[in-house]
C-alpha cells in the first residue's frame, strides 16, 4: 500500500512546514509551474471550463494555471488548512484573488459534484495518497464528460529537472527529490489493472523528459 504523505512527513503541513514549502516553491521550483500548466494543456486539449489543482500547496500550480488558461475556472484543493491559508495570499498578492478559490479536504472522498470538473492537475501529491484506486475512482467520478487529467510529477523539462535538482541540493546535500517514486514497467501495470478495476478505459502514462503523468479521459 502507497504510504500517507500525512504519516511520512506531517510536519511539512503545520504553519511552519507549509510557509517552507511555499518559499521553496516561490524561488527555487518557481519556474516549473508555468511550463507544467502548458504542458497539461497541451497533453489534454483542454483550456476552458473549470480546472481542479490537487494537492495545491502553496497554490504555484494553480496560479499558474490562472495565467496561462484565463477563460478557465481554478479551484485549489489541498487537506493542508494551512496551505490554504498561504495559498490564498499568494492569489492575493499576485492578483488572482478573483480567479481561484480554495477547498480544503481528502482526494479520496472530494466535495465536488459528479462530472463537475473540465481538467484535473496535481504536482507531486500522488505519490503520497493513501490509496490510489480510491482517489482515481474519485477523480474519474467529478470529471466531467470530455475532461482529462494530468496527474503525477516532474519538472516540466531536462533543463529545468537539472536546474531544480542542483539549486535544492546545493542547499541541502540530503535532499530527496523523489524522481524515483515512479517504478518504471510496474508503475504501467498496476495503473492498468487499477484503472480496469475502477472502469476506466481511456488513460495513457508519460514517462518522459516532462516527468511522470497519468492522463486519464473521460468520453463515455
């Protein structure tokens, strides 16, 4: 069983943990974001309706998301209270105060209506569900028919991979980027046979120099 990011490494979610987080993702991650969001575009065709940030943090996807799809609807969701809170000055500050909204709560029982959301991204917090056959059967119950996903993680390119990778070590030699959470031809089975058991037929894994997503689409 995936191990809880809440049990791994819950201090990262008090008040402390999560304004850390928020400067790292501020200065040194900073300009993955905007390449992320082009490529869950790209990769889904989709940029209207409304967009879903899961595992939103300190809000950096989902800001850039704002910038780069102005006629989508964001909504950051995160079980964090406190990222939330960080999240919310952040679109403050930067001016999109009016353009994303806040959701606190589990990925594996979401407050969102069924076939409700057009585009659903995440950064980095797959990796710690507790259980990724009930969160995917969530994320397929809200999606919306013609919507997809673009879940999992990376950097959005080599040259910002190494960028990234060499500025966080550089500030800490015992830093983990959990690049290898992904597990190569068994990852691709066992989405397989998950996504079969949920229902889901159409889904592909990019496991490239972009990082590791699942995309999921939902047309029937």
């Amino acid at each position: 069983m995936q191990k809880n990011w809440t049990q791994t490494r819950t201090s990262t979610f008090d008040e402390a943990g999560a304004r850390k987080m928020n400067e790292i993702a501020k200065t040194v991650f900073a300009p993955i974001y905007p390449v992320i969001a082009r490529n869950a575009m790209a990769v889904t065709g989709i940029s209207k309706g409304t967009c879903l940030d899961l595992g939103s943090g300190p809000g950096m996807l989902a800001m850039a998301m704002a910038r780069e799809a102005p006629q989508m609807e964001i909504i950051a969701f995160d079980f964090s209270e406190a990222s939330g809170r960080i999240g919310l000055e952040n679109f403050t500050e930067a001016g999109l105060g009016d353009r994303i909204r806040t959701e606190a709560g589990d990925v594996h029982a979401m407050p969102f209506k069924d076939a409700s959301v057009d585009l659903i991204v995440s950064r980095g917090s797959m990796f710690f569900w507790n259980d990724l056959k009930s969160a995917f059967s969530e994320i397929y119950r809200i999606l919306a028919m013609g919507g997809a996903t673009y879940i999992g993680g990376g950097f959005g390119n080599l040259e910002l991979r190494d960028q990234v990778i060499a500025e966080m070590l550089e500030r800490d030699p015992t830093w983990d980027c959990y690049a290898k959470k992904k597990a190569g031809a068994d990852s691709h089975r066992r989405f397989t046979e998950m996504f079969r058991e949920i229902g889901c037929t159409e889904f592909k894994i990019i496991d490239d120099e972009t990082g590791f997503w699942v995309v999921v689409s939902k047309t029937a």
